[in-house]
C-alpha cells in the first residue's frame, strides 16, 4: 500500500517549525512522526504539503493510497485500523479524519456514514507548538518501549550511578562514564554513538538520539529530548531539540523547542513561567496576535536556523522565527519574526545573502550541504514572513 502523510488543518498552528517542514518531520519523543508511522507500518511514506516544500518532500502518487494525518502519533491499535481500510474508508475521531483509503489524494475527503471507522481510544495529537513539549513525556515512553522491544542494552559502566536500571537502554557506539541516571520517574535512551561526560545528572524520561552529546555537568529534567547531532550543557527542563542544534553552555531553558540548526550562546537563559503565575500567550500566525496556551509554563519556542549571543535572556512565552540573529543586553520582544537581525533595541532585517552565508558554513561543519532546495525553501519562507518584519 502506498501511505502519504498529509499536514491536515494543525499545520498553521506548527508555525515556525512547519515553515521549514512538513508536520510529519517533526521530532516528538524519539522519533520524529514519519519515522514513527513508517517504522510501526514496516512501510516508507511520502507527504502531501505545501507547494513550496513539495520539491524536498516528494508526494509518490499510485492508483490507491492511505492517508494519514501526521499530527496523529501511531500505536497499535490504529496502526492495525489503517492498514484494514478498505478503499473509500476514513477513520475518524470526532471531528479530526486520522486516516482514509483513496485513488485521488488531491481530493478533499467527504464520507458517508457506511465509509466511516470510528476511534474513541486514546491516542497522542501534536496539535500546536507546545504540544511537542508538554506530550513529550508520554511520545518518549512509547517511543522507548517500540524501540526497545526484544532488544538487549548495551552494559551501564560502572561508573555511571543509576536508579531504576532496567529503564535504561544504551545503543552501541554510546560512550558515558561518572554521570548520574535517574530513571525511576521514566525511561532513558541513549542513541547510537551519543555521549554523555562526566558529571552529568538525568532524571528521565529523556532521549539521547544518535550522535547526540550531553557535555560536562549538565542538569537535565524529563521529559527532554536531545536530537541527533546536537549537543546540550547548562540546565534543560521538559525540552525538545530536533537535531543539529546547540545549547552547548551554561544557562536555562524550560518547556522549549529548538527547530534545527539553531545555536543558543553560553549563558542563554528562557523563563518558563510569569512573575505572576499566569497563563502564558504565545504568538499565533493564524490571528497574527498573541493567544492563550492554557499553559502555566511555556519558554522559547525557535524555528530553524535561528541564533542568539551570549547572555540572551528570553521571556516566557516567546516565540522566534526562522533564521532570526538576535545578541544584546535586555530583553527581546515575546515574537521575533523570521530572517530579523537585532535584540531588545530593535531589529532590522537579516538578508537572505548574509542568512545563507551562515547556513553553508554551519551545515557544512556537519557534512551538510546547503543545497539549492533548502535556499528555495527559506527564500520562499523569506518572502511569506515580510508583513512581520519592521525592519
């Protein structure tokens, strides 16, 4: 069967990170969701985005396919639901359609009573931005217990102080002695080939994917997830980082989403939570206003490619674009747009020939190249993000 996951009406509310991605990249728990849904269909997928990602995110079109709603996370149960589908058959949880079997993808979907396969369980919905920190916890543990079944750890070093061992999975290749786990309050994944140093503290849950290093002394609390090739020191709390980003210094962040490709300079602090314990607004693009979350804690939410120099300090609740440079004393605004150059004095705007500049230098540290799909990507996203900027 030929399966396509499709954005679905919680893209929007995916801004920043969906500009530079469709839904089904998104990094939750482990896994990002495509790696997730291919791994429990034993399948590769393909994705039905915007236009101007399809050339980087290819749609494989056949006679008949399955869609499925990537803000979905799969389990069992509605994996075994989305492979009986019958052709003109839609799974549906209340109002939001989580699969359907077509022969015209383009199609909007309209069913009838009879083509309808109703879910009332339980399952896991990235629906906005803080989603991806505050599910975290519960993407993790499944994550954890599909990746680790029938498998055998690597042996913990002796070294290592632990509580709760068999919580704990270490993948070959993983190097960490004269740190402390802690996974009685949940699982902890280390990846292939990832770090830890020496002096680490770790409540779980917490991932550690592949190539991932957590440097000397860090302080991390679950539910927190360090993507692969990234590397993290300081203090980190219920965060996520999608990969090839840092937070390699000193410094706090709380309930926080880095995109890829972002640097965070030493001593970079976010608040999680208001002086006085409000609810915190974070910006919609949708409304182009800030809106309630329904959180009491919510720190830094960070598109791709964006950076901050030494001793930033960011409000609760703030949201930055894509390819944001922001340094200064002070604090900057809740909403930074994307390509905007400054701090708390103001911001102009950050040309793409300077952006891009960065991009080839910063990727190709990794082995990356910086290729003309990504430069159409981040012009297009240039382009669609002008009204936002003052500068």
């Amino acid at each position: 069967m030929n399966y396509i996951l499709f954005d679905g009406p919680s893209r929007n509310n995916l801004l920043p990170f969906t500009y530079t991605r469709p839904v089904a990249d998104i990094r939750v728990g482990i896994l990002t969701i495509r790696q997730k849904w291919e791994a429990h269909l034993n399948s590769e997928t393909s994705t039905l985005t915007e236009d101007y990602l399809s050339a980087k995110y290819p749609i494989t079109e056949a006679a008949e396919s399955i869609m499925i709603n990537a803000s979905i996370l799969p389990n069992k149960k509605l994996v075994e639901l989305v492979t009986k589908l019958s052709f003109n058959e839609a799974i549906i949880q209340g109002d939001t359609i989580i699969a359907y079997h077509t022969d015209e993808v383009q199609k909007e979907p309209d069913f009838s009573s009879n083509d309808i396969v109703s879910y009332d369980d339980e399952c896991i919905q990235i629906s906005h931005t803080w989603d991806i920190f505050s599910k975290n916890d519960k993407a993790l543990i499944e994550d954890f217990n599909f990746l680790t079944q029938g498998k055998k750890s690597q042996p913990i070093p002796d070294s290592v102080n632990v509580i709760a061992p068999e919580n704990i999975f270490i993948e070959q290749g993983a190097v960490l002695q004269f740190s402390t786990l802690n996974a009685s309050s949940g699982p902890i994944y280390i990846g292939k080939n990832s770090e830890i140093m020496e002096g680490c503290v770790i409540r779980g849950p917490f991932a550690l994917c592949e190539n991932a290093v957590v440097k000397m002394g860090a302080k991390i609390y679950g539910a927190t997830t360090v993507g692969p090739f990234s590397k993290v020191g300081g203090e980190l709390n219920n965060s996520v980082l999608f990969g090839y980003s840092n937070k390699g210094h000193e410094g706090f962040i709380g309930n926080t989403v880095l995109g890829e490709w972002c640097n965070l300079g030493a001593d970079t602090n976010t608040s999680n939570l208001k002086n006085n314990y409000a609810e915190v607004r974070l910006w919609d693009y949708q409304s182009e206003r800030f809106a309630p979350t329904g959180l009491q804690f919510c720190g830094l939410m960070m598109g791709d490619h964006s950076k901050c120099g030494i001793n930033t300090m960011f409000n609760t609740g703030t949201l930055v674009g894509v390819n944001a440079n922001i340094f200064g004393s002070g604090y900057p605004r809740n909403f930074i747009s994307s390509f905007s150059w400054g701090g708390s004095s103001g911001f102009t705007t950050y040309q793409t020939k300077k952006a891009f500049e960065v991009a080839e230098v910063v990727m190709a540290r990794r082995g990356i190249e910086f290729n003309d799909q990504d430069r159409t990507i981040l012009e297009h996203v240039f382009e669609i993000t002008k009204k936002f900027r003052k500068g």
